[in-house]
C-alpha cells in the first residue's frame, strides 16, 4: 500500500545551537526504515513528471521503486547511469525548485523527497560498496577538461564511461572546484565530494592540479602540442562582484569568494591553520543567495554575533528555503529591505561599522523583481568588525584573453550553441564559465550536454 501522508518523512538534523557551533554536516540522512517509508508516498507515475525537472534527467521513478523493495544498491545503479555526482547532488541540488516542483503528491501535501532519497541512496552504497568502478576500454582518443567542478567533473565522467583518455585541469591544488572551495563541510563533507573523484579516476580519468589554463598552458598548446581532440572548459565563475561603496578596501572585508575558499579549501576555521582568517565579533553578510547562506554560517561557527543584510524581503530572497530557515535557526540575523552604503574603519584602517540605508520595494526592474527604493533620511549604523560581500560572480577572463577568437557575452560568460560548442571548433564549454554563477545541477546538465555532442562529433 502506497504511503499517503501528505507530509515529507522530516531529515534529522544536529540541534540548532549545536551545529552552529561546529562545522560537522547539520542533516544527518534517512534511515533504511524512513527510506522506505518515503519511497512509499511515491505513485510510480506513467509519464514521470518528476523527471522534466532534472537536468540530469535521472530516472526518478525507477530508482525509487528499488527503494521501496529495500534493493538500495540497485536504486544506486540506476542513478548512476545518469549522474556522476549522487551523493553530492542529494545534498546541495534545489529539488524544490526541480525535480520536486513537478511532483504529484505536491499538488495536495507535500512532494515526494526526492532529493533526501538520492542521498540515502549514495551514502548507502559508499559505506557499502567495496567493487571499485571499472575501467571501460580505451578508444585512444585524448580530451582534455578544464576545471574540477561539477560541470568539469560530469563531462570527464561521461566521456570516460564511453572510453575516451580524459584529462582534468584544475587550477588549485585539490580537486572539486566549487565543491571544495565554495560549499562549507556542514552541507557537503569534502569526504564525501572526494569519494565522488575517486570513481572517476577508477574509470580512468586523471586529473592534473596546480594547472592554470591560459597560464601553465594555453589550449592551443593542449590540442597542437598534447594531441587533445578535444577541450571542455568547465572553469566556473570565480571572479567576485563588489559593491564600489566606500571603504570595501578596508581591512576586514571580504569577497564570499575568498572567505569561503580560506575556510573549505585551507581551513582557515582550525586553530592550527597556517592561513587563519580573522574571526570577527559584528559580522555583516551582504546578499541574499545561497552563498550569503553559507558565508554567513560559516562566520557564525566563529563565534560571530552575524548579521545578513538584503535590499529586499524575504519574500524575494534568492536562496533555498531550507538554507534560510536553518540560518535563522542558528541565530543568524536579517536586516532585510536594508542596504550598505559605506564601510566605515577605524584608526588602523579595520572595519568598525556599515553605514545602511532602508528601503521599500518600488516598480518591478529588467528581473521582474519589484526595484529597490532608499527611503531618505533612513541611514543607520550596524557594527561590523568583518564585512562579507556575497554579490556573486562572474567568469575569469583568463581563458578568454589567452584563447583566440573565443567569444564571450557582455559578462564574460563564454558564448555556446544549444550543445555546448564555443566559437572555437572542438572547444567546448558549460556551466558557470558559461551562464554566471547557476546551480550544481544546471553546471552539470551542462557537462552531461557537452560530453555527448563531443563524442557525436569525435566518433564520426
């Protein structure tokens, strides 16, 4: 009998004033018993609705029939034959904004959880699965990947399963992109995104770090002097946005960009790191995103009294639903309809202070969000000893000025035909380089795209 609770099996989670005093994973994951209780609500729909929303497309419905008869092993096989990334898709991927929107059982409750039901089946199979992944025979065909992150890692891991000789660049030295360096260990345990790599190389694909592309080597030289036949750049968008306001020179402020990266990739949090960031007191995150929602996490973790700042209401906040209520949880604050206009500093030229103004919402801009409006006469003062900009990014113009006749948007995103090819021949690209700061999932539909269009055209 189908499981007709209207409401989602809940996701354990560390308490509240717990977690945000620590850096280990808030939800804890399904049981086997809640698995399969949640495995129940689904209806094995006919035409697979739930399905139009990945990006992925990974087979829903089947995978989570293998739930329902307790062979998780066999629910992991079928995902897999689509995604690359299952245990960290479970986790950071917004199924309400996908998958989960076009579910049936949301029409009258709440929608089947998906996306906790992916998790479960990823970590089941890494805590039970000893057979490594088996290389595919070689076709001796070369392609070269650039970048490490999830579009990167999706088109390697696509490609490698058809048998081509694949090569990843990545310009830090740990893999992952912005899987290591821009989502925190609470949300994504970098064992886990490490467990992910380790299949891939088990299907041969090697992966090259400390290579800058467009630096170390240019693509030209990775087809004419390396014999690649093929280049996918999945180099993210790794550029930060400021607000040009007075005083973001000041010491104190950061980038999200920076901060996230000192603290994921360098563990800046540890007392014994060798690159330790400063743990500030008054901490102001300015933005509305899932990156706010990190970064300010993150600096709560150090001990600070946190406040996010956002020229809108919550009704227009960008980020998950998830990552707000559980911001809130753990005692982080919102000054929302509220925007900086200067970062004040004190004598030795530190942050001290955000000069704000107040808002209201007026006609809707090029967005379709209602426009933000000061309010005269509304600046107010908020303490801040660190000052984080969470404004978003946009590509590094690296590869552009080092690749010719490579052609890019007026934001610097790499121009590509619907699958995935530059205006360069058998260079491709995908994700964030391509659209700006997007979704895990959406880079990776992006990869998946490329991946088959480079073996169409390779195999003529």
């Amino acid at each position: 009998m189908p499981n007709m609770s209207l409401k989602k099996n809940p996701m354990p989670h560390q308490p509240a004033d717990v977690r945000n005093k620590n850096f280990e994973e808030v939800a804890l994951g399904y049981t086997p018993e809640q698995a399969v209780d949640e495995a129940e609500r689904c209806l094995n729909c006919k035409n697979k609705p739930c399905m139009n929303g990945c990006p992925v497309m990974v087979h829903i419905p089947e995978f989570i029939a293998k739930i329902k008869e307790k062979d998780f092993e066999g629910a992991y096989q079928v995902i897999s034959q689509s995604s690359s990334l299952p245990a960290v898709c479970g986790r950071v991927c917004p199924q309400e904004s996908q998958c989960e929107k076009y579910c049936i059982r949301g029409i009258k409750g709440e929608p089947v959880a998906i996306g906790r039901l992916e998790r479960f089946v990823a970590d089941y199979h890494n805590a039970n699965c000893k057979e490594k992944a088996v290389k595919p025979q070689s076709n001796g065909i070369k392609v070269a990947v650039i970048g490490s992150g999830p579009s990167g890692l999706t088109c390697a891991g696509d490609l490698a399963r058809k048998g081509y000789e694949v090569t990843v660049f990545e310009a830090f030295h740990l893999a992952g992109g912005v899987l290591v360096y821009g989502i925190p260990e609470f949300r994504l345990p970098k064992t886990i995104v490490q467990k992910e790599i380790d299949t891939l190389k088990e299907l041969g694909v090697k992966i090259e770090t400390n290579m800058v592309i467009g630096k170390v080597l240019s693509i030209e030289e990775l087809v004419k002097e390396y014999d690649f036949k093929a280049v996918f750049i999945g180099s993210g968008a790794g550029l930060p946005k400021f607000m040009n306001i007075p005083g973001e020179n000041l010491n104190g402020v950061f980038s999200a960009n920076e901060f996230l990266t000192r603290i994921n990739l360098m563990k800046a949090y540890k007392d014994d790191a060798t690159t330790p960031i400063k743990h500030g007191k008054k901490v102001v995150v300015v933005g509305g995103g899932n990156v706010a929602m990190d970064a300010a996490r993150c600096a709560k973790r150090l001990g600070g009294d946190v406040h996010i700042v956002y020229r809108r209401t919550l009704d227009e906040l960008p980020a998950r639903k998830e990552e707000v209520e559980h911001a809130m949880e753990e005692g982080i604050i919102f000054d929302l309809l509220t925007n900086p206009v200067q970062i004040n500093g004190d004598e030795n030229g530190w942050a001290k202070s955000c000069t704000c103004v107040k808002m209201e919402l007026g006609e809707p801009d090029a967005s379709g969000r209602r426009r933000p409006v000061v309010i005269a006469g509304s600046e107010f003062e908020i303490e801040a000893d660190v000052v984080i900009m969470a404004l978003g990014t946009s590509p590094n113009p690296l590869i552009k000025s080092t690749t010719a006749g490579l052609e890019v948007n007026k934001h610097g995103g790499i121009i590509t035909d619907e699958n995935g090819e530059t205006s360069v021949e058998y260079v491709y690209a995908g994700g964030d380089a391509v659209t700006g700061a997007a979704t895990v999932i959406l880079a990776m539909g992006a990869g998946k795209t490329a991946a088959k269009a480079i073996d169409e055209k390779l195999s003529k």
